[in-house]
C-alpha cells in the first residue's frame, strides 16, 4: 500500500473525518491537536461516525481495527515517520506556513506534505518548506466519510510525481479526485462561498427570512441544503476566512465578506460547531 503511515493535524470538523477515511484504508494515523481535550473530541467523533457505519453494514471488527489504527498525539515529532502529512488546522496562512516549516525539518525529505485548506495558495504554504515540489492540496469535502470529492491542487511548483501519488491514494479511499490548478479559493470555494456570502447579504437585507432563503435555494436550485444551513455546517469562522481570502486575492470588492458573517463570527456564533450560528443546535458532545 502507497502511504501505509499517515499523519494528520487538527483534529476538527475535517480532520477526524480525514483520520477516520485513512485508517479505514488500512493506513496507520497518526492524528496530532494542541491539546488533548480536542484530541477526545475528535475521538468521540470518530467513534460516532463509526458508529453510524456499522449500521450501514461496516462490521464490529472492522470499525474497532479502523480506530486502534490511530494514534492520537499533542507531539508534532510523532509525524517523523509518515510519508504523508494531511495538514487540517485553522483557516490561517501564517499558521500553515509556521507549520509546513516545522514539518519540513520533522518528516523524511521525500515525505509528500498535503493541505486541505479551502483557498490559501498551496504555493504560498509550499515556499515555506524546501520540497515544493511535493506539497500539494488535498481538499476533502464535509462530511469526509460521506463525500466522494476531493479537490487535488497543484501548486506552482508541484511535481507530476506528487500529484500522481496523492491521486493513487485517494483513488484508494473510494474516492474521486479532480484536480484544480492554485488560484484563490480554487474551485470549489470560489464559486460556493460568494453563493453563500451573497445567502447572508440577502438576509442582512431583509430580503427574506433565514427559512425562506434556504427553501427557495434548496427548492429552486435542487441544491440537497440551503446555502444559510450549509454556511454553519461549514463553520462561520472558515466562512469568513475564505472570503477573505478571495478578497484579498482577486482585489475585487464583489468578494467582500457579509458584515452579518463577521458579526456572528465576533459573537463566537461559528454554526453547527458552537451550537448556533444563523440557526441554533443542540450543543455539540
Ligand atoms: P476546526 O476549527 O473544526 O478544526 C481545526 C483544528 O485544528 C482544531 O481542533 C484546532 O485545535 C486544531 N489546530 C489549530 N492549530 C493547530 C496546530 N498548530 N497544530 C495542531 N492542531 C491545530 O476547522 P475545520 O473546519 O476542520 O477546518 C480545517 C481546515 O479544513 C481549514 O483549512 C478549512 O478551511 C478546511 N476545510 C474546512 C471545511 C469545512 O466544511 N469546515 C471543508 C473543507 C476544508
């Protein structure tokens, strides 16, 4: 098996999904947080969703294998010996950078190092390490044991070798990989977040309810959730941060993030994640 040991880090909405579809592979995780009650978090997910699976028709030993495959760590050193790394952490350049620096010293030198950030330049993260030519973005969609996409971006300086492996191993997750050259907010992110961001214009302008917004987009537009509902599923904050993105990186002011997207943001209002958002929810476990 191509990547038989795994590293991930942030251990959040996406990547407890990620450490759950690499262990069901066959693959040994290691999942790496800041602290170990996000650690128990990301394990009570897993476990959940494993749950869930079983249902489906996942036998007991398979789901009990799945989980004694990874390890859950605070230690970044741990990931020294994985030879990929699927970076999951905050919505953050500089972050990601700090990070991919210290990775680059931590892992072999041939070791591929991933992000699955929804629209920071992969080549911006890259040319913090001295191996650009193997980082490469990897974005699984939410909820990542259910979704088939994943978008591969090639950033300036990834090899063809790079992007054929990470293509291979996400083949070997059953799912589907569809690459997207390193443009803000690549694909998926450009096109969905205005349709979002304009969702919130819309209700800070009194144009509809919450409700209707939703009904009418998920009527209208046969999308299976409205763009309000989808936004805090997503979380807020990752919301935000991707407009952001794409604001700063096109320059262009129709990608001006909603003020009611901020103010909730500022409110700690992150969606389905803190238990309100534009709806409310039962508080997460
Ligand atoms: P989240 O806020 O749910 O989780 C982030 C996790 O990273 C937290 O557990 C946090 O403690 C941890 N973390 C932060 N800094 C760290 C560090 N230096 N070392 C180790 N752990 C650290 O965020 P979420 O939603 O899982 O997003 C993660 C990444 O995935 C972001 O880049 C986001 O844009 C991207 N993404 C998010 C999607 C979504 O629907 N939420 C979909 C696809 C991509």
């Amino acid at each position: 098996m191509q990547h038989a040991n795994v590293g991930v880090i942030g251990g959040g909405t996406m990547g407890n999904g990620i450490a759950h579809v690499m262990a069901l592979s066959g693959r040994s995780v290691t999942l790496v947080d800041v602290k170990s009650e996000f650690l128990d978090r990301a394990k009570k997910g897993i476990e959940g969703n494993l749950a869930r699976q079983v249902k489906k028709g996942l036998s007991e030993a398979d789901a009990a294998a799945t989980l004694s495959r990874i390890k859950f760590t605070t230690e970044l050193t741990e990931l020294r010996d994985a030879t990929l790394v699927v970076e999951a952490i905050i919505e953050n350049a500089e972050l990601k950078r700090d990070l991919f620096r210290k990775l680059d010293a931590i892992t072999a030198p041939a070791a591929v190092l991933a992000s699955n950030t929804s629209s920071i330049s992969i080549t911006k993260i890259a040319s913090a390490t001295k191996r650009a030519d193997k980082v490469i973005g990897m974005h699984f969609m939410n909820p990542v044991p259910l979704m088939k996409l994943v978008e591969i971006i090639r950033g300036n300086d990834t090899s063809d070798a790079t992007v054929a492996e990470t293509v291979a191993v996400v083949k070997d997750l059953q799912k589907i990989p569809v690459e997207a050259n390193d443009f803000p907010g690549f694909v998926a992110n450009r096109i969905l977040m205005p349709l979002i961001n304009e969702a919130a214009f819309a209700l800070m302008e009194g144009v509809a309810t919450k409700e209707a917004i939703d009904e009418i987009m998920k009527l209208g537009m046969n999308h299976p959730m409205g763009p309000l509902a989808l936004a805090d599923f997503i979380g807020l904050d990752v919301c935000l941060s991707i407009m952001e993105v794409l604001q700063h990186g096109f320059g262009d002011p129709r990608f001006r993030p909603c003020p009611l997207i901020r103010k909730l943001v500022d409110a700690g209002h992150l969606g389905k994640k803190t238990g309100r958002g534009f709806y409310t929810y039962e508080a997460r476990a």
